[in-house]
C-alpha cells in the first residue's frame, strides 16, 4: 500500500491539493479535541495491552486516534492517513500521520511529558508538523518558516559544540549493537545527558533548552511531526547517515540545535 506520490501519479489518480494554513489551522482543532480525551483517562486505573513488539497501547490511545481519523476523513476525505494504531489509509498524494499518544510508557506511569504528534506530508516532506503536551498545556506548530510555541516564536540554542551539547534520549535500551556504541561515542563527548521525554524533547530542543536528542527504533508517526518543528525553529534533523527523514526511514533520528552541532554528531554516529 503505497503513500508515495509519485506510486498514485502512476495510478492516474490526480494528487490531493490542500490550502496548507487551513490544512495547519484544522490540526490544532484535532490537538485541541484531542487533549480532553487524554487527560480523562491520564492517571486513571487503566488496562494496558502488548502490541506484537511488545509496546503497550491502551483504550487512550484507540480512542484519541479513531476520532482524529474520523476528523480527518471528514474535512479531507481524499487524504491518506497513517496512524500508529489503526495502520494506513491510503490517500492521493497528501498524508496525514499521526501518533495519538507519543510516550505510552510515560502515559501508563503518570509521567506528564506525553504529547500528541499530528503531520501532514506531501511529495517534498511534512508541509508543517505539531507537539501538543496534553499534561502540561504546550504546543509547538512549525510551519511556513518559522516554529510557535504556544503561539510565540520558538528558536534553536546557538550550541554549535558538542562538549557544550545538554543530550536527551529516550531510553538507551533503544541503542543495541551498533548502535549502543554510537550512542557510546555521542554521550561520552556531551556536557550534560538526560532521559525520558519522548516528544517533549524535541519541543525543548525547538525552544532552545536543549541542544541535542539521538534516538533510534522510532516509527514514521515517532518522527514526521517533529521534523518541521525542529527545522522551523532554526535546528537540523535527519537520519543517522544525514539523509531527510521520509516515511521509509530506519528510525534512527539525530536531531541538533545548529547544522553545526548536526553535523558534529553524524560524524560521531557514522565512525566505524
């Protein structure tokens, strides 16, 4: 079932068209009708299942995602969307990717830094990307050359070293074989490592309070949001291996407050 927009070109399918500030506007609606479902059941007596990964997933997370699908199909009926619990719908060349509650190990334990991850993307990437933290009432929307956070500027920290770098990952349990030692040389070199977040370290490093995130396993509803938010906001994001973040990634995602720093840290994860 292919997203690409090129595969329903090929089709004869003519791609969907979307006035993109509307397209953005309607996100926040979907954020906005999102929060009040998340904290209904956030620190409530919950039954959690295992997914076929062993991730855990609960009645939140199928409830947030359905009515948002359900949002969407409404307002943009052509329009694919890909969730992290419902699967693909295929769509005509625009997608909406969504990650109903980003950070379900957080969720489950009462951690507040759980966010609600909603893109849109389109031939050349994610035309703008939103964190919405249900807990805590923070959002970041970047789109059309800048990144807002709560509806106010948001900028990248100047860091360009990484001996100055504050990291953040999510769990090094994440960083296996390779990996783990790449992790190894990145962390070895930081000024200041920290742990957990998920989404809400990416929304830190778009306002500046962190300089550096490097995680690996992630799906595409883990990591499309977040790429305009970062780049909007004045920092670099992509692959280990520098390239674009699309829908075919690996998962490994480096994201840095300055090309500088970005560029500084592909070497590192690259060595070897």
């Amino acid at each position: 079932m292919s997203l690409d927009p090129k595969h329903v070109e090929s089709q004869g399918i003519r791609p969907a068209t979307v006035d993109v500030a509307d397209a953005q506007s309607f996100a926040s609606e979907l954020a906005d009708a999102a929060r009040p479902i998340a904290m209904r059941y956030f620190r409530s007596a919950l039954d959690v299942d295992h997914k076929a990964d062993e991730s855990p997933v609960t009645i939140a997370d199928r409830t947030i995602e359905k009515m948002l699908r359900d949002m969407i199909a409404s307002r943009f009926p052509a329009h694919g969307i890909y969730g992290e619990e419902l699967g693909i719908k295929s769509g005509n060349g625009l997608t909406w990717v969504i990650d109903p509650i980003d950070g379900t190990k957080s969720f489950i334990t009462g951690v507040p830094l759980f966010g609600t991850l909603i893109a849109l993307i389109g031939g050349e990437g994610p035309l703008f990307g939103l964190i919405d933290i249900p807990a805590t009432g923070e959002r970041w929307v970047g789109a059309a050359g800048r990144t807002l956070f709560n509806g106010e500027p948001a900028r990248t920290s100047p860091c360009s070293s990484l001996s100055a770098a504050r990291f953040y990952t999510t769990s090094p349990e994440t960083f296996v074989g390779e990996a783990m030692e790449a992790y190894r040389r990145i962390t070895q070199g930081v000024a200041l490592r920290r742990f957990g977040g998920d989404c809400y370290s990416y929304g830190l490093l778009a306002s500046g309070h962190c300089d550096l995130v490097v995680e690996a396993g992630l799906q595409p509803y883990d990591y499309m949001a977040l790429v305009p938010v970062i780049q909007q906001a004045g920092g670099a994001i992509s692959d280990w291996d520098g390239n674009p973040l699309t829908l075919a990634s690996d998962g490994r995602v480096v994201a840095a407050a300055t090309p500088a720093l970005h560029a500084e840290a592909l070497a590192l994860l690259t060595t070897g």
